[in-house]
C-alpha cells in the first residue's frame, strides 16, 4: 500500500500531513505543483507542470492521473477543495479534518472541532484532509526520487484558475504563521479603536487578527478573521481584546500556545480558555501594555 500525500508548500502544514500519512502505514509518495519542495521521507515526489496559477480540478485531475488510493493533505481550503474534486474523479471516499484513522476508521473534526466523528469510509480510493494543528510532526530521513510529468487534462478542467495575486499589506507577518497575534473583537468599538492594537502588534512583531463581530461591522477586512469561518491560527501567544469566546471563534484559535485575554467581563468565556487574563477596559490596558514594553525595552 502506498499514501500520496499532496504538498501545497512545504510548510508546517504539509509536515503534519506527512506526519498523519506515516502514521497511517504504507510507503509514502507526494505530489506537488510547479517546483520540488524540501520534503523528506518520500520515496517518489511527483512534481506535475500545469500551466498557469493554482487550478482546483486541473489539479484534482493530476493526483487522478497517478491511480493513487490513498490520498491526504493538509485541512486547508485549498487542500479540502482539490482532494472533494479528486474523490469524485476517481471514484472515491472523502473525509476532511481528519485528526487520526486507521485502515477504513477515522476521527475527524465537525463543527470547527467542537464535535469528533467516528466514521467509515466505504470506498477502494481513500481521500482525507488532516486538521490543522491536530497531529504532532514526526520528521522522517531520506530524500525523494523527483518525477516531472505533465497531466492529460480534460476540457473545462481550467475554467476556474487564479489568474491573479492582489497581496494585502501585512507588514510582512502573515496572520497563519505569526508566532503573536493580537485580536480585536466587538469590544473594540470601532474602525478606529484598532490604532492601539495594531500599535502593540507592531511593536511585538505580531499579526493583527480580529472576531466575525468585527468583519460584520466592516471594521477590518474578512483575511483579519480568526475562526471557524476565518484564518485558523497556532501562534505562541494569542492577545484577545475584547472577544468574548464564541466557539466559533476559538475554533480558529484553540491552537495557540497561551491565550491572554483582555476583557471587562469576568464571566467572558474566554476566560475559561485564557492562560492568563486582565479585567479591564481594553482602551486602558492595550495602551498601558505597549508603554509598558517601551520602557522595559528602552531600560528605564
Ligand atoms: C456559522 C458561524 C460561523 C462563525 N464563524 C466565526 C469565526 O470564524 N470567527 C468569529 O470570531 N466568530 C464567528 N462566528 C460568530 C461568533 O458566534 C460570535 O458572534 C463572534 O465571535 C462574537 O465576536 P466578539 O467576541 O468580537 O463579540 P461579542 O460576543 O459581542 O463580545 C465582545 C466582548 O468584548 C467585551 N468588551 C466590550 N467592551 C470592552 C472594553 N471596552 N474592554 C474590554 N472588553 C470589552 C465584552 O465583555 C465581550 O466579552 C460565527 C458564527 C456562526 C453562526
């Protein structure tokens, strides 16, 4: 048996669904796009030539064309959207958010992980996508043999193509990856009230983040979003200000190695979540923490 594992970047994420497929059992091939990543562990990296940018079923189509059955990659939408179109080109079964299977059992996460399903996929081609931040990574030795090819792909498969990349300005700090993030929530208040938070994130080289509460307002834009609907993040430290804990929104956040919330309610759910938490009005305290970092820094 053998597990191919599609490689968007050669990223953390693809490391845990390298991870996932060891652990599953079998020697292990990969796909990825366009140019070889630095994998490890792998007997064959295909590497398919398609021209033009991501291309959902173009794409979905080459992972077809190597007769694999046993697919995975990484939870993320573009994961989940090649391997649904590749279980349907090839006939087969999958599971999305899966955080451990074995043979035709997984466990997989429902509800942005408030909820685990047992399940049965009944199929002779098994497609899974693996939750993010859900298994740990497990380096293995040896480098790939590297396969160029170039798929035979069908009409219509590159209707839906990125033509185009519009980057939005992040100072450099991508809101998946930061190691900090600090967040904004309703208590916020406004567009406006994010001075100060994007003032502390500059100053910890962090990432701005924000709740639904705020993208529904119009005051950041929906990329900002942490949560079941929004960027899912594992950052070493989370700053909340502001946000109450909604389920769905620390769907997206549950990764994170601390959690401090700054909140006026103490009967705020996050609290029940928070590694540490300040009572307080976050228009005081955001503030007096920056200053406070300044003068620590500054050795007065
Ligand atoms: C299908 C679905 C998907 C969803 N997906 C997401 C998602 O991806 N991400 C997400 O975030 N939400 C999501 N939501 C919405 C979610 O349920 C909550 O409504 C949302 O997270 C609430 O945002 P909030 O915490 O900013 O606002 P609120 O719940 O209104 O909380 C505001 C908090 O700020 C505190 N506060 C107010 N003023 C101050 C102040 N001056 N100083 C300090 N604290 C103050 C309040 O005590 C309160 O705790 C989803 C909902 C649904 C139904």
């Amino acid at each position: 048996m053998s597990v191919l594992v599609f490689i968007e970047d050669g990223d953390e994420l693809a490391q845990q669904a390298l991870s996932f497929a060891r652990a599953y059992g079998g020697e292990i091939d990969a796909i990825a796009f366009g140019s070889a990543p630095e994998v490890s562990g792998v007997r064959t990296l295909h590497v398919a030539q398609i021209e033009g940018g991501y291309a959902p079923q173009a794409w979905a189509r080459a992972i077809a064309s190597l007769s694999p059955t046993t697919v995975v990659a990484a939870g993320t939408d573009r994961g989940n959207e090649v391997l649904a179109h590749a279980a349907v080109m090839t006939g087969g079964v999958f599971a999305a958010n899966v955080i451990r299977a074995s043979g035709d059992e997984v466990t997989r996460q429902r509800w942005g992980g408030s909820l685990l399903e047992e399940a049965r996929l009944h199929g002779d081609v098994r497609l899974m996508t693996v939750a993010p931040h859900a298994v740990a990574i497990e380096t293995a030795d040896g480098q790939p043999s590297v396969e160029t090819f170039t798929p035979a792909l069908e009409s219509g498969d590159l209707v839906a193509q990125v033509v185009d990349r519009v980057q939005e300005s992040t100072g450099g700090i991508s809101l998946a990856d930061a190691p900090v993030v600090v967040s904004g929530g309703r208590g916020v208040g406004s567009a406006e009230g994010f001075a100060p938070i994007e003032e502390l994130a500059e100053l910890l080289g962090a990432a701005v983040g924000c709740s639904r509460a705020v993208t529904m307002a119009g005051w950041r834009p929906h990329t900002d979003q942490v949560g079941q609907t929004g960027t899912k993040i594992a950052p070493d430290i989370y700053i909340a200000c502001g946000i109450s804990g909604a389920t769905q929104h620390m769907a997206g956040c549950k990764g994170a190695k601390k959690v401090l919330a700054i909140n006026d309610d103490p009967e705020a759910a996050i609290l029940a979540n928070a590694d540490y938490a300040v009572i307080g009005d976050l228009a005081e305290i955001v503030p007096a923490i920056t200053a406070e970092i300044r003068r620590a820094r500054s050795g007065r």
